[in-house]
C-alpha cells in the first residue's frame, strides 16, 4: 500500500467528453506542480479544492485540463490526491497516466484508491463495499441499498451491537476475577442481553432473502395453455414486439426471456411454450423447459382464455405450480363466454390492463418492503459474517444456561470479531485486500 499511485478513475469503454486520470499518496502534489502549468496558480502555489485550467505537455502533445488538489487529510483517500479532468478518449487519458507513471507514481492496483480510505480511516469496509455496490448497480433496489450501506446505515446497527457485545464481555470478565463480590448479579440480564442481540441478527438475515430480488431480479414465468395469450401479455409488459404471436396453437416453442425493471425492481419474465399433450418432438422438448421454467420461477403468471372452457389440462397445470406465488390472469375478456373466478380480467391483444399485472407483480415482489427504511444485507460476505456470530451466541447462550456466567467467553468473542469482520473493525490486511481486490481500478 505504498507509494503514490495513478489510474485512469473514469471508463474508456464508451465515448466520453472528459476523463479523469487520478493520483493519491506523498508525491501526488510535487507531480502535478511538474506536469501542470497554470496562469491562475498564484505565486506558483496550487490551493487546495480549487479547480484550475492549465495545461499538461506531453511528448507528443499540450492538452488543455483541468486539475484540482485535496491536501490530506481532507481527500477521499485522506492522502494528499490530484485529479486531472482531461478531453475524453482513451488516448489522451493512457499520455496523462504515462507522465506520472514517469515522474514516480506506479499504477494503482483494483480498489486500490478506496483500500486507502479505508486503512486511513475515512470509511468502513461496509461503507467501501457500498460505493463499489453503487458504482454496478444495475437496477434502482441496488442503487438503494447501495447507498445505505456507504452513508453507513448498515455500519450503525452492526457497531451497536459490537459495543454491547463489548459491555457484556466486561462485565462477565470482571465476574470472572471477582466471584465472591458479584455472586448475587442475577445471569438473567446477561442471558436476555444476548438473546436480544441475537434477535436483531435474526431479523437482519430474514430480510437479506431479500438480496436475490435485489441482485439479481425476480424471475417470473408465464405459463398456461396453448393460445391462451401468454405471448402477447409478455409483448405488452414489456411494450416491445419480442415474442411471436398467432393464432396457431404452439407458436412458442422455446423458452424466450426478456428482462424489465419495474418501479425499481428487477424483472425477469419467461414466455414458455403452451403445456398440452403433442406428438410433435420440439413442442415435447419446449414443455420440459416450461416445466424447468416454473420450478425455477419465484412467480407463475398463469394465464387462461375466457373464450374456452375450463379444461383438465388446465388442473393438471394447477398442480404444477401449487407451491409457488401465482398471478391468474385471465385473457381476452373482449370474446368473454366462460367466466374465471378469482383472476384479473385483461386484454392481452391489443395490449389493456397490463398496468393491474404489473402492480401484482411488485406486491408479490414485495416492492414496498424492499423501498423500506428497514436494511437489508445483500452483500454474501456481510451475511456470511451475521450468520456466523449468531451461531456462536447460541451456543454461547445454551452454554450460559448450564453453566452461567463462566460461558464460553471465547465464544462471545468470536461473535464479536465476526460481526467486528462486517464493518472492518477488526480485519486483517490480507482478508482487506480480498475484498478490495474485487473493486475496479481507479476506485
Ligand atoms: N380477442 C383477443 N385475442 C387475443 C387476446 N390476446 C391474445 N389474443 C390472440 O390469441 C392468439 C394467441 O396469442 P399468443 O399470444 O400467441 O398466445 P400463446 O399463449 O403465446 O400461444 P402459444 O405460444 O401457442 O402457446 C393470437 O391470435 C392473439 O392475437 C385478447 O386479449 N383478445
Ligand atoms: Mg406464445
């Protein structure tokens, strides 16, 4: 972590107007005064948080940037830190990072910018992994939790129970040096005190179910028999032409899946191949894939035609998707004969009512609870951490019950150090850089 380093901090992958080439540590300053001429530095000395228009000569060109100084520790990584905000295009960002690279900077490695935060004390390991959550968020529910994580919501909660932990760990420590004047403390307190703090963990890894909807969306398929309309309600929520619709009975032979973001939330909706009987060999193979489709769907969409009656066929789907959320749509309400109890009445062709199938979507997908103040652990290595500390306490708890305040000390303390792994306040170097490692570079 030594040494003062330099990366490209914004992307060369698409045409950009400006770039941002950044430097951090002791030389970062003295560079910038070798390789940046500025009329508007006075007496040739560059305030702090000012941005000032100058030039960088290369060997090959003068590029007209901008450059700004955070003296430390006032800097993002609390390290003197320089930013050229140069033309974009990867060539005159790669000349810039070349010059300081010449004058004694060495490249930065991944997350390299933030792990010196983080080491200098500017943030948390939460805080950290929550700007890399907010940097490739793909949908609005991660943005979210994102910035939850590095405004250290997440960091708060877990540090409240890190310090009770502490307190408790004290107070039966000085129990232990002096049985005879603390013999009469009741366990009691001790024992409710862990049973709360395991309470709160509890809640915490109930709502991390939460983390696959926000990761990586909810998967949703529409099923039902053939010609029901299944197609043409995955056109009209999407409100693109992506699927074929006829009036031929097993159009759709392959799955075909489409990816939306509704309200914030992931979305991804599986059109499947219509379930009957059928000689035909690829029909076969597409409903097998229906099949895999509704085992691996959260939420089955199952749609039925109001002009055709009620069919055992249609039973038979019944039991196939019995333990899962089910919306039941019922198509064509234009060419009504047959009345569905219990389902939501649309026209899929043209596309109406779509609107009322979206907002089940998101009750189902418990939109609101995920749009709460509540937090939600989304990140695998913080859940990993909360399930491990509250393993510990229980056993620490069962071992307090049998032989009370002499419990398993060491147990307390470990479930300490995991839940201390959360936030970083007590990690080593070696478990820092892992994570770190997978940050992109320039962060
Ligand atoms: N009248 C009416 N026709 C509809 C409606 N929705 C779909 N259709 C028609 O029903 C036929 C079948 O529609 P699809 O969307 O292809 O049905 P599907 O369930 O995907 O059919 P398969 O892929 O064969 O399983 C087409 O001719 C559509 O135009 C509707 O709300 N009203
Ligand atoms: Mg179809």
């Amino acid at each position: 972590m030594s040494g003062t380093i330099v990366a490209l901090s914004t992307s060369t992958a698409t045409m950009a107007g400006i770039n941002i080439v950044r430097m951090s540590g002791e030389k970062a300053k003295s560079i910038a005064d070798q390789i940046f001429e500025s009329k508007s530095i006075k007496n040739k000395v560059m305030s702090p948080n000012h941005m000032y228009l100058g030039n960088i000569k290369t060997d090959k060109f003068t590029e007209k940037a901008f450059c700004v100084y955070y003296k430390k520790p006032k800097s993002y990584t609390g390290e003197d830190v320089i930013e050229f905000h140069c033309h974009g295009g990867a060539l005159v960002a790669n000349a810039i990072v070349e010059l300081c690279l010449e004058k004694g900077c060495r490249p930065a490695q991944a997350g390299e910018f933030t792990q010196r935060a983080f080491f200098n004390g500017k943030l948390d390991l939460s805080q950290a992994e929550g700007i890399m959550e907010i940097i490739s968020a793909t949908n609005q529910s991660q943005l979210i939790q994102g910035y939850k994580l590095m405004h250290g919501e997440v960091s708060k909660g877990i540090y409240d129970m890190e310090q009770r932990l502490l307190r408790l760990m004290a107070n039966l420590e000085v129990r232990l040096d002096y049985p005879e004047e603390t013999e009469d403390e009741p366990d009691l307190e001790y024992q409710e005190e862990i049973k709360d703090i395991i309470q709160r963990i509890k809640i915490l890894l109930k709502n991390a179910k939460y983390a696959k909807t926000i990761n990586e969306g909810v998967d949703v398929a529409i099923v039902g028999l053939p010609n029901v309309g299944k197609s043409s309600l995955l056109n009209g929520l999407i409100m693109q032409d992506r699927a074929i619709v006829t009036d031929i009975a097993g159009t759709t032979r392959d799955v075909i899946s489409h990816t939306i973001e509704l309200d914030g939330i992931k979305i991804n909706i599986l059109d499947t191949a219509g379930i009957r009987e059928s000689r035909d060999k690829i029909e076969r193979m597409g409903i097998e894939r229906t099949k895999e489709s509704i085992k691996a769907a959260e939420i089955v969409i199952f749609v039925t035609d109001l002009s055709q009656p009620e069919t055992k066929e249609e039973r038979e789907i019944e039991k196939l998707i019995k333990d899962k959320k089910v919306i039941r749509v019922a198509n064509k309400k234009d060419i009504e004969k047959y009345p569905r109890k219990q389902s939501l009445y649309i026209k899929a062709n043209p596309p109406r009512d779509i609107q009322a199938v979206k907002e089940e979507l998101l009750r189902l997908a418990e939109r609101d609870k995920i749009f709460s103040n509540e937090i939600i652990f989304t990140n695998q290595r913080h859940i990993h951490c909360l399930k491990k500390a509250k393993e510990l306490l229980e056993n620490t708890l069962e071992e307090f019950s049998l032989v009370g305040a002499e419990c398993n000390l060491v147990g307390l303390r470990e479930a300490y150090g995991w839940l201390a792994k959360i936030t970083g306040h007590d990690i080593s170097e070696s478990v820092a850089k892992e994570v770190f490692s997978t940050f992109c570079v320039g962060k």
